[in-house]
C-alpha cells in the first residue's frame, strides 16, 4: 500500500531529523536507496494455533525495502503519526 503523499513527507522529516541528515546505509549491502510502504500491519501470532491471526489486532508499521537486496526495515508508526499532532500546533501566540 502507497503511502499518502503527506504521511510520505512526515515520515521523511522524522528521519531527517533522526538520521541528523546523514544518508539511511542499508546494513546488508550498504546502498542508501530505499523504498518507502505502508502503513502495513504487522499480524498478531496466536501461540495455541501457531498461525497470524487474520482481521486481530496488529502494530501498523512504516516499511522500508533496500532497492538493491530488499533487505526490509519497520518504523512503528503511530509514534510518528502523534508527532504530527505536535507538529501542526501553532507554535508562537499570534494574539498580540
Ligand atoms: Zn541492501
């Protein structure tokens, strides 16, 4: 699943802002280039029926893939997405 263009732009300022801009190096092949998906939802396992459990609950997660050897990261993605919230806060008083 894309990720929306705004949701894209968010998540590449938190990891600007992580990273301190130094390029994000795969740790496999060391190629900075990625692909960016999701939110997806990483599937809750049931230990009794040793299956994922379809339609539960789950973690939705930002997946990144290396685009030379598809090496995959995750971001979870609600602690990013609440920054926004903080983000869009006016950030000086403007009743003066
Ligand atoms: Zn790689």
């Amino acid at each position: 699943m894309a990720l929306p263009k705004d949701e894209f732009e968010l998540f590449k300022v938190f990891l600007r802002e992580k990273t301190k801009g130094k390029p994000f190096r795969c740790p496999v092949c060391d190629s900075p280039n990625w692909s960016v998906d999701g939110p997806v939802v990483l599937l809750q396992y049931n230990t009794e029926l040793k299956t994922a459990v379809v339609g539960g609950g789950g973690i939705p997660l930002i997946t990144m893939v290396c685009q030379n050897c598809y090496f995959s990261r995750h971001f979870a993605w609600n602690p990013i997405v609440e920054r926004k919230v903080h983000f869009s806060l006016p950030s000086e008083d403007s009743s003066g």
